[in-house]
C-alpha cells in the first residue's frame, strides 16, 4: 500500500466509513452478531450430520433469507467423510479461486483433514463479523495464505474492536491448531462456550433477526449481484496462483459494519 502511493486513498475511504456508518450502513452490536453465528453453527452442524464436510464457508455462502435468516449455500466442494475418490490436490486448486481469507491451515498444507477445517471457517467469519475484517487479510492471496500458515504469529485482536472476553475466547479456540479447535467432538462443544450462554438454541430459528432484506417475494433477487450473461460467470484465474474475488451483497451481512469497527489511521 506504501509502497503504490496509496496511503491517501485508504484514509479518505475510512474517512468515508465513518460518516456514512451514521447515515447509510446499518451496524450490528456484538449481540446481534451472535445471532448469526448461531445460525451458522446449526447449518455446519446440519451437513456434519449427515457426514459431509462442506470445505467452502466464507460469507458468499450465507446469504439471508426474505425473513433474515442465514441460509448455507453452494455445496459443490462438499466431501462425504467416507469418500476415496475426491483428490485433494483438485480441492486446493479450486478453493484457491477466490479468497483464501476462511481456509483452515491444515487444507493449505494439504495435510488430511476433517470437520474441524468447517470450524476454521466459523472463526474467520465470526472474526470478520465482529472486527469488520478477515483475522488474516492482505491485498495479495498468497501472503494470506502464508499468514494462516503461520497464525500463530499473526492471530491479533484490535482493542479498538472492542470485543468481549467470551468472544475473544471463542475465536481464539475455532482459530487454533486442529487438535485443540473447538467442534473437534461435534458441535455441542460450541454451543456450550459462554459466548452462547444465554442463547436458546431450540428457538433460534424462531427468533427476529436483526437486518430483513427488502423483497417483494420469495424469488425476488434485486439484492444479488447482477452479471452480464454474454460473459463468463466465472473467470479463471492464471496458472500462477490464486485470485482474490471481491464481491458485495446487499443480502449478506457483510455488507453491514460492526459498531466498533471505526478505526483511526
């Protein structure tokens, strides 16, 4: 960034945030927040039931239903756990295309690997939820990559984030080596951290979510992004490495910034 001259561009993008986080961007509180964590708990929870691990959870797989809700999606790099046949060097090639920021270290390192990358994935994204970026982010994937590797030494919370002692824990045991992540022995492990005490899980999905997306009915999808269909859906990326995708959605709650995520540069 320093060295492209672009010092001056980020602090009037933050400059920016700050004033439009008041007028224009809905933000969540820490609460809210857990609410949607919950939600994807269940939905990992639901595809290790039934023995699958889903290898790809990042937030342009959750999106929101009409009523608020989190819905799981896109299941095409799902693994039965008793499967032989996926090679796991097709797995890494593919989840590369896109961003890297929510792969646990292990499938990076082509190492075997179970549920437990799923619960990798939780942390980066209840980080992101919270902090209002990626734990491991960088403008370049491979170095992203080269953090989670290493996330011992680049695992960091922000004071200015202000997060709970609970939350901090919980992320803290979803990012960490995978013989001590939390979820190792299902997800009750999870749900009975103290970051979800006085949660009832029976009646989440009973519960008002805090954002509701304006829609006129169940297919309507003004709230996705639109592509030109006289071009690829999806490009692919060269040979040389790994892209990063960037994409924003007015029906994911990544759009919506956490309430202390107003950082001074």
């Amino acid at each position: 960034m320093l060295r492209r001259g672009q010092v001056e561009h980020v602090k009037a993008e933050r400059n920016l945030l700050v004033k439009l986080t008041e007028i224009v961007l809905i933000s969540l509180t820490e609460d809210e927040y857990r609410f949607y964590v919950a939600e994807t708990v269940l939905a990992i929870e639901s595809i290790h039931n039934h023995n699958y691990i889903h290898r790809d959870i990042k937030p342009d797989n959750l999106p929101l239903d009409r009523y608020g809700h989190l819905r799981l999606s896109d299941f095409e790099l799902c693994k039965p756990l008793d499967c032989s046949t996926i090679q796991e060097k097709d797995f890494i090639a593919y989840s590369t295309v896109g961003t890297p920021d929510y792969i646990a270290p292990e499938v990076l390192l082509k190492k075997d690997y179970g549920m437990e990358c799923d619960w990798w994935s939780l942390g980066a994204i209840m980080f992101e939820m919270l902090v209002g970026e990626p734990p491991f982010y960088s403008d370049d994937p491979m170095s992203t990559c080269r953090k989670i590797v290493n996330w011992r030494a680049h695992l960091k919370f922000h004071e200015e984030a202000k997060l709970s002692t609970e939350a901090t824990d919980l992320i803290s045991k979803l990012l960490c080596d995978v013989s001590h992540r939390l979820g190792s022995n299902g997800a009750d492990e999870i749900k009975e951290n103290p970051w979800f005490q006085r949660l009832d899980w029976d009646r989440i999905h009973y519960m008002d979510a805090a954002l509701i997306p304006e829609v006129n009915d169940e297919l309507d999808a003004q709230n996705f992004e639109k592509f030109d269909e006289s071009e690829e859906m999806c490009s692919r990326p060269p040979k040389s490495g790994p892209w990063r995708k960037v994409s924003f959605q007015t029906s994911s709650i990544f759009c919506i910034v956490p309430k202390s995520s107003t950082y001074s540069i």
